[in-house]
C-alpha cells in the first residue's frame, strides 16, 4: 500500500514543510509556513486534503547530548494543536539534531547570497532533510 508522508520542520516564525513521493522513497520540500502571517494549522490541514496525506512525520529537537530542548515541548504542543484539528493522522517523530544545520550548509554550496533568500527555502529543505531520514530508516 501506498502512502504519501507529510513533514513539518516546526520553529516559532516558521515551518518547513516537506512531502515525499507515493512509494515513500524521496522527500521534495513543499513550501515554508509563516506563522506570523498564516494560520499554520489551518494550513496543514489543506495540505493533508491536497497531498491526500494523514501521515505526518515531525522533527524532534534535541541537544548534540540527546536530550530535548524547550523547543521539544513546543512542538509536541503544536502537534497537540493538529491532533485536536485534523482527524485522524499519525505522527511519526525523528530527532531532528542537525538538519537545519545540513540544510544551511547545502544553500551556503548554492547561489543563494542574502540571508533574506535562505529563510525563504532553510525550513522546507531541513523539513525534506527529516523526512529523507524517516524514509531511509523505513527501508
């Protein structure tokens, strides 16, 4: 059977959201969700119906010692607030450590100059970078 995974890179300003393939091998970022600007949830709720996902695969972050951060509990906090909105999904939660740290080294190879640029894109590929390791750990 196959299922499309959504994945949310959850910050305080903004999440990265990424979707993989049908046959869940390869993750693409989606887009970056501006929490002062759009009601997140009511935005992933479209994208679950869009993406026909209900399966959504969150960052954990935790120190380089592998204890959760503050952060950790703000998130578990926002998937409280998808539980109670969206019927119905399953999450899948992946230690998230390093990807915005891959995804800020990836663009620093690309041409993208400005720090303005990067935040427009850091989020969906940390999101894509959590969702390819969720993935390859499936196989």
């Amino acid at each position: 059977m196959y299922k499309r995974y959504l994945s949310l890179d959850v910050g305080d300003v903004r999440i990265g959201v990424a979707k993989s393939d049908l046959m869940g091998m390869v993750a693409t970022p989606l887009e970056v969700i501006d929490r002062r600007k759009t009601k997140a949830v009511k935005r992933i709720a479209e994208l679950c119906r869009q993406e026909n996902s209900k399966s959504i695969v969150i960052g954990i972050p935790k120190s380089l010692d592998g204890t959760e951060k503050r952060q950790a509990e703000k998130v578990r906090e926002f998937m409280d607030k998808l539980n109670k909105s969206i019927e119905g999904l399953e999450f899948f939660e992946i230690d998230e450590r390093l990807s915005t740290v891959s995804a800020d080294r990836m663009l620093n190879e690309t041409n993208l100059r400005g720090a303005k640029e990067k935040r427009k894109v850091v989020d969906k590929i940390a999101a894509a970078i959590i969702l390819q390791t969720f993935l390859d750990m499936k196989k």
